[in-house]
C-alpha cells in the first residue's frame, strides 16, 4: 500500500472579514482543509469566490479574523510577524500574476537578490541562482534584464527567486493569467517538474478548468466557502 503523504499545511475553521463602508465582507467562511506534501494543489474558482485571500492566509501574508493555519504542525496563525516573517522568508517561496522582478536586475541577480533576502550565505549565492535558472530552463538567459525576456520567461525568473532557498512550499497566485495558453504550459511544466524532482509543494490559484486535471488535489471556493475538496480532479 502507498504510504500517505505528511500533511504540510492545515486550516482549521477559517474565517476572514474585512471592513467596507457598506458593512462587513466576509471574504471566507469556515474553510477546513488540509494540503499534503509533495504535491501540486489548485485552489479553484471564479473572480472573487476568496482564493487569493485564502492563499494569502495559508501562505502567512494576512491574519485571519478567525480559526487557525498550521503550517509544518505549528500554528503560524498564532505567530507574531517576526516570526512569521522568518517562516516566509526560509520556508516558504512566492510566485504572484506580476513577477515583481527589478527592473535593474538581471535575471540572475534577480534570484541571487532572493537568496540575500532568505538570509543565505554570499557564498554559493551565484552558484545556487544559476542552478535554479538552470531548472526553469533559463541557463541562457541569466544575463538578461526583464524587460528582454518574455512573459513566460519571466515568470520562470519568478519561479526561480521563489525555489531558491529550497522552501517547503511555493504559492502561486494565478501565475498563468497574464500569459498566453504555451507560455502558460511551460510555466506549469516547470512547477510540476519541481514537485517530480525536487518535492516541492506547490500551492496554485486559478480560475482555468484546463489546469484541474494535472492537479493532485483540488479545491473549489465559492463566495469565501469551500464548497468541494478532492483529488485528481475526481468527485468530492
């Protein structure tokens, strides 16, 4: 029998609010869920159904207004944001629909730049960005500014910053939505070959139907509730 995969993240009744001048948005409500290890999870659903607020939560970028987020079997939810702040920087990677590259950077500074924020060593900093573009398939392309490469290359320069510390976890907010259905491909490619070779967990918003079924896990929001949770794309 396959052994289960270890959990790696878990939300426990979880609720977010946010204040508007024509009252309370209840942006989620109650969302239990448990995401292995060693996978790729989607968590689907339309413009507004609360997976970016959810992804932000599971990712430890926002507080929620109620329940828990566990993440590795610690309460993160329960953190100050020092310590959160070191989980995010050590522990986990980010991948969002603007790469957020700097501009004056090439594409190997760019990921070099991520390794000093993670707080690793100068040495081996150049070794281990040239690595990570080597694996997004990029190698080529290290010396290039942003604005010389494609959507989808820099994309793959985001994926790159975001693997380079070797987190648990990569969150990708709809990283395909800007990018055209081969640019989107490769860049989904890339993630699914990080979790084949490396054990990456990945972590991905969408609203694409397509997407679902390279899923290993899928969850379904809708109005700020988990309205299905299942695997491969199978009946909940």
């Amino acid at each position: 029998m396959e052994q289960k995969s270890q959990e790696l993240i878990r939300a426990e009744g979880l609720c977010r609010t946010f204040s508007s001048s024509a009252g309370p948005v209840h942006a989620l409500q109650n969302v239990n869920l448990s995401i292995p290890a060693h996978g790729l999870t989607i968590l689907n659903g339309k413009s507004g159904s609360g997976k970016t607020t959810l992804i932000n939560l599971l990712g430890a970028l926002d507080y929620p207004s109620q329940g828990k987020v566990f993440f590795e079997g610690r309460e993160v939810s329960a953190l100050p944001e020092r310590a959160r702040d070191k989980i995010r920087r050590t522990r986990i990677g980010f991948v969002f629909q603007s790469v957020a590259l700097i501009s004056s950077m090439t594409a190997l500074e760019n990921v070099e730049f991520g390794l000093r924020v993670a707080g690793c060593p100068a040495a081996g900093r150049r070794e281990r960005a040239l690595e990570c573009l080597e694996q997004v398939g990029l190698s080529k392309r290290a010396g290039h500014l942003p604005q010389e490469l494609s959507g989808g290359e820099q994309q793959r320069v985001a994926i790159a910053r975001a693997i380079a510390h070797r987190p648990a976890a990569v969150f990708a907010d709809e990283p395909t939505a800007q990018l055209d259905s081969n640019m989107g491909l490769q860049v989904i490619a890339v993630l699914k070959k990080l979790i084949e070779t490396q054990g990456t967990t990945v972590i991905l918003t969408t609203h694409d139907p397509d997407l679902l079924e390279i899923a290993d896990r899928v969850f379904t929001l809708q109005d700020g509730m988990l309205v299905s949770g299942q695997e491969g794309g199978e009946p909940a």
